[in-house]
C-alpha cells in the first residue's frame, strides 16, 4: 500500500490513479479514502490526476495516541505527504465535510496556498453551527455515546451523513459505510470534534482566498447545514455555489452523483482557463 511518511514518522496512506493536472480528495470526520474511491477512479479517466488520502489517526494511516489532530496540523500534513508525492506541482483540493475545514486551514495559509490552482469546498463551513452536531459532540465528550458503538454510528452518524431516501434505497453501501466508520478509535473522533468545536474558525481569513471556488451543498444536509456554503459564497472572491435541491443530504458523491461529478468537471475546466 502506498504511503508518505510525515515529519513525526507517521505513516499517511493515499490512493492514486491517472495522469494529468492532480486533483485532490479529502474525507472529513470519521471517514477515510475510501469515500473517495469512485471518484479517484472516475476523474483519472477524464485525463486528471486523482488522489485521496486517509488523515492521520483514519483509515490505513498511522493513528499515533500522542497527536494532537488539529485541522491545520492536517493541512500542513496534507501539503507534506503532497511534497512527497507530486513535488511542487499545484493542485486542486477538494474538502469535504470537516475536510472542507481543513482546506480551508490550507487556503487560508499563506505558507500553504500557493500550491492551490483551484479549490472545491463541498458540505462545509468556516464555523461550525449546527446544534444536532453540537449534542453528538457533547454526547462524545460524556462518554454517552461511543465512536466505536454500532448502535450510535448506525443511528446517529448514518442520519447525519445520509437522507433518509438514499439510506432505504441503498442498505449495502450504508453497511459498509458503518463498518468502515466502526474502525476508528474514539480518542481519534473525540480529538477532532475538540478541534473542531474549540479551535477552528476561519471566518475572518476567507479574504485570503482569491482561486476559483466552488462549493456543493445538499439542500436537505443536516449534518452542516446549507447556510455554512452560502455564507463561504458571500465572503470568498471568484466562488460559484451549486445547491443539489431536494431530498440530498450531506455525502453528495453518493446521494447526487451525476451533478456533483459535472459540477466539479466545470469547475477544472474553469480552473485550467483562470487567468486570474
């Protein structure tokens, strides 16, 4: 399997396909590369490079107990494995979720962000505000209720990510996506929940981002609700939003395919003729 090694030693797993101008994955809580496997695969055979990567203390990656799992530390990590990887060749990152958060730590950066080209920024915010979310957390934080506990990803992570539409139309892929979310450690997702809760707020540093911007929300995500990409659409120069309407939730490579892929091919069409 391939992986780059960070400055602490740790191991970060990737996946790669193609060849071409390099396009970037990044799962947010909980989740891993695999989330991202259909479009590693389908975007590198429309000419792109395509990578995605397990964060440290996810997936296949290193899960030291030491880290502290901060969103920049994940971006300048990000940036690292990339170094390895690609060199200094720029990029398109595309952020989901609480990976949105840190590519947004990334393109608020200015150490960080000349390497951008482009930026994809899809179910996120600048600040987290969804009180749903904020009771799961303190429900993490009390020890109520467990990362590794079947019973609270299949009741409670699964309605956060998934409509419920697409979670009775498609119980294969929401069995997998709970098994995968069982093999995280809870100090992992008690760790990033803090960091995102305690220390993360980019409000005030969106005017640092001056590439071409897209950001994808669904309209009936619950889990960051669609306010957090209209309030990015306002403050960030160059950006174009695109609402999936209807019964979409918070995972839009599942529950809006056929959109999301053309939104996110438009937007590499646009990136690739930016003059600025």
């Amino acid at each position: 399997m391939p992986y780059a090694e960070l400055s602490d030693g740790s191991r970060m797993y990737y996946i790669e396909k193609g060849n071409g101008p390099v396009i970037v994955f990044q799962h947010g809580f909980l989740g891993s590369s695999w989330l991202f496997e259909a479009q590693v695969e389908y975007f590198s055979q429309k000419g792109y490079h395509a990578i995605a990567f397990d964060l440290k203390g996810h997936g296949n990656s290193d899960k030291p107990l030491e880290a502290s799992y901060l969103l920049p530390q994940f971006a300048q990590e990000l940036d690292h494995a990339l170094g390895q990887i690609i060199g200094d060749e720029k990029i398109v990152l595309l952020g989901h979720s609480m990976g949105g958060m840190i590519a947004l730590c990334y393109a608020t950066d200015p150490t960080l962000n000349p390497r951008l080209k482009g930026l994809i920024l899809e179910s996120t915010a600048a600040k987290l505000q969804n009180p749903i979310l904020e009771q799961y957390i303190e429900g993490i934080r009390a020890g109520v209720l467990q990362v590794t506990d079947r019973a609270a990803v299949e009741n409670v992570m699964v309605m956060l990510c998934f409509h419920k539409v697409y979670q009775d139309a498609n119980p294969d892929l929401i069995r997998d996506f709970v098994d995968r979310t069982l093999t995280n450690e809870q100090f992992v997702g008690l760790r990033t929940m803090e960091a995102i809760v305690q220390h993360y707020d980019v409000t005030d540093k969106l005017d640092a981002i001056t590439i071409p911007t897209l950001l994808l929300h669904g309209e009936a995500d619950i889990f960051i609700p669609q306010a957090g990409s209209e309030e990015l659409h306002e403050a960030i120069r160059h950006s174009e939003i695109v609402i999936c309407k209807g019964q979409i939730g918070h995972m839009l490579q599942y529950e809006c395919t056929d959109i999301y892929h053309a939104a996110i091919e438009e937007h590499l069409h646009r990136v690739e003729g930016w003059t600025g």
